[in-house]
C-alpha cells in the first residue's frame, strides 16, 4: 500500500475506533487527586477570572483542545468545529500531525481550515520520529517545520513523542536515536512545545527537552486515550496477533497524568494532557503546577456533531474549572496554583519514586 494512502487511512481509523470502542486506560489517575475544600470561599463566584496566557497568548480558560486530526476527508470538518467553537470561547487548539499533508498535498485544507478562525493559540504538530530518517524515508527538517506551522498560521510547534504508539502500531518507525538533537535544531529557530501521546514524561526528559530549548512541555500522561488500545484493536482488524497483543500488554503502560505535571516541573509551562474529563480535573492540575489542561477524546465526540456541541461542552468544563475555584477559594488561575491537592496512592508513589534524582 502506497505510504500517503496508508497515513490517511490510519487517521480516519483512529478516529473511527476511538469514537466506538472502549480505548481508555483502566484507571484514571485525577481520582487520586483532590483539592481543599474551603468553607468560607471569600471569593464572588461571578467575579472568578479564569484566564492564562500561554506563549505570550490571552486565554479565556487554561485549555487546550488537545492535538487530533487532520489528514483525511472528515478530518476537515472536525478541524473546522474545533477551530470555530476555540475561537468562540477563547481557548488553544492544536491540530493532529501534519505528515499526511506532506506525503499528499491536497490534504492541506483539512489542517489550513483553522486558518478560518480566530483562535487565540494555534499548534501545528510532527511526530518526533519524522525527525529523524527511518527505513526509507527522510528526516523533517527546519523547513519542514516551518511548513506545518505556516500550513495552519501557528504560533508554536508541537514535536510529539509516540514511541509507545509507534512500537506497537504494525507500520511504526523504530528509530529514535538522534531526536533529541533534532528537537534542539528546530527549538533554536521555532518555538516547540514537546509532547506525549499519553505515557507521560519523567523528569530526566524534562530536564532534557529544557536543554534542548523547547518553550513548554505537554506532558500527555496516562489515564485517558490509550493509543497502545487504538492499535489493539487496528491489529485486531489487520489480523495481526503479535501486535494485538503488545496493544494488550502496553494498555496501561506510562506515567499517569497528575503525577507527570510534578515530575516534569523544570520551569518550563506545562500542559496536562492525558485522561481530563472535567473542569474539575483541569483544576487539580493547575492545582498541581500546570499552566493549562488539555483535553482530546471529550473534544472529539461533540466536534463530529457540531461547532455548537464543542462550544457547549468548553463552557460546561469552564462551569466545572469555575465551581472549583469557587469552592477551593481562589478568583484566579494564579490563586489557584497556590491551592493545596492531596494526592493519594498509586499517583503518589509515582510523585515519590520519579522526584528521586
Ligand atoms: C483521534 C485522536 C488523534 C490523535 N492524534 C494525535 C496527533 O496527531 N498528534 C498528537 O500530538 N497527539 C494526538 N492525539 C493525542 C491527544 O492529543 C492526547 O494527547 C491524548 O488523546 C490524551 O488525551 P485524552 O485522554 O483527552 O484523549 C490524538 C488523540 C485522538 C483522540
């Protein structure tokens, strides 16, 4: 199969299989965190500002509509929803990896479609691993990087690291040795923000991807989409039963998402991707540390329906995120970063274990 028609297939194949079969990690690490509730608020709900800057942007909410799609027909319509209901509420977006329109041109429009609307904070996206040759293909470069962000008119790059994905997915690169340099080149000229795909980052990356240059870490932890069930059930699909069962064994495997936004605290802002369900999750991550939140799959339902039906859903998570601050007394995201969250077991094992130099 021809390698273009191979990437625009498997996107339309995540999406599908994301949307119908149960692709969820088995535990969701936000129910070990809880914020402290204050009885006497001393704070007007009505007066509560949940706004953030993120890359030197205004945001209404510290969200993001987390990196998804792009690359295929339906692709479009998706992006464009996404697009218009960020823009209505005030929110950042990011679109999935922009390869597909660089092995086929004329999938542009499905990712350019943003350039529509006025979203405050825009993410172009590549995989880490097409940053380096693998088997017979090249290495994006600087250019390259350049494209994707002109492609959608971003104001930073998101380099995402998928090496779980791409070891258990049945056409996955191999390679990675050399990224981290690669990360440096493209970090010296744009700013990037590095990401994970949902098996989180440790602190001795973060350390590294500071080094490295990159402006911000999105830490894509564990406890949300699992990308190892995605490729469960394509190889189930495909008849392919190695790959089903790495899909099997590595459902659960990474760092989960609460524990991550600590660990890979460098000084650096931090998105927490990774399971957020709630406005009250992306409270207890901004509780933890992070900057802002980032949510996919709950995204990805409405914006097959409607612009509206994401608008409605934005608003219900910022009702959430403003009930939060409410009750744990703080009218702004600084406030609330000061807030105290208990952390209970296996989220606080993981905070132990990975802060041990
Ligand atoms: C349909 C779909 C496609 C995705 N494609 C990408 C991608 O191209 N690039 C990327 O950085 N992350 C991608 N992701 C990962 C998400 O950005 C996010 O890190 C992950 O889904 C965890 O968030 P969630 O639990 O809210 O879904 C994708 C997620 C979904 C649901």
């Amino acid at each position: 199969m021809a390698e273009p028609y191979r990437t625009e297939q498997r996107k339309a194949e995540h999406v599908d299989i994301i949307l119908q079969e149960n692709v969820s990690a088995e535990y969701n690490f936000w129910n070990d965190v809880k914020l402290v509730h204050q009885a006497l608020p001393e704070v007007d709900l009505d007066a509560i500002d949940t706004s953030v800057r993120l890359f030197g942007k205004k945001l209404e909410a510290p969200l993001v509509i987390s990196s998804m799609t792009g690359g295929f027909e339906m692709g479009k319509e998706i992006n464009a929803n996404l697009a218009r209901a960020a823009s209505e509420v005030g929110v950042a977006m990011g679109v999935g990896s922009q390869r597909a329109a660089f092995e086929k041109p004329e999938l542009e429009s499905t990712y350019a479609v943003v350039r529509d609307y006025d979203v405050p904070l825009r993410f172009a996206n590549l995989g880490a691993p097409q940053l380096v040759p693998q088997a017979s293909k090249r290495a994006y470069g600087l250019a390259d990087a350049k494209r994707a962000m002109d492609m959608i008119d971003a104001d930073a790059l998101i380099v995402h690291l998928n090496f779980l994905q791409e070891v258990v997915q049945p056409e996955g690169d191999r390679r990675a040795k050399g990224i981290l340099a690669a990360i440096r080149t493209i970090a010296s000229k744009v700013p990037v923000m590095a990401k994970e795909t949902g098996a989180g980052i440790s602190r001795e990356v973060a350390v590294a991807l500071k080094k490295a240059g990159v402006k911000a870490i999105d830490v894509g932890g564990l406890g949300g989409t699992s990308f190892s069930a995605v490729e469960y059930y394509r190889a189930k699909k495909e008849v392919s039963s190695l790959k089903e069962r790495l899909g099997a064994t590595f459902w659960n495997w990474g760092i989960p998402t609460p524990a991550s936004i600590i660990l890979a605290n460098v000084g650096l802002p931090i998105v927490a991707t990774g399971g957020v369900r709630s406005g009250l999750d992306v409270a207890k991550a901004i509780a933890l540390g992070a900057t802002a939140a980032g949510m996919a799959k709950p995204m990805l339902e409405p914006a097959k329906l409607s612009a509206e039906a994401v608008v409605a859903e934005l608003r219900a998570v910022i009702e959430e995120l403003k009930a939060a601050m409410f009750l744990s007394g703080a009218s702004s995201i600084d406030e609330l970063h000061e807030r105290h969250a208990v952390v209970s077991r296996p989220t606080s094992d993981w905070i132990e274990l990975g802060s041990e130099d």
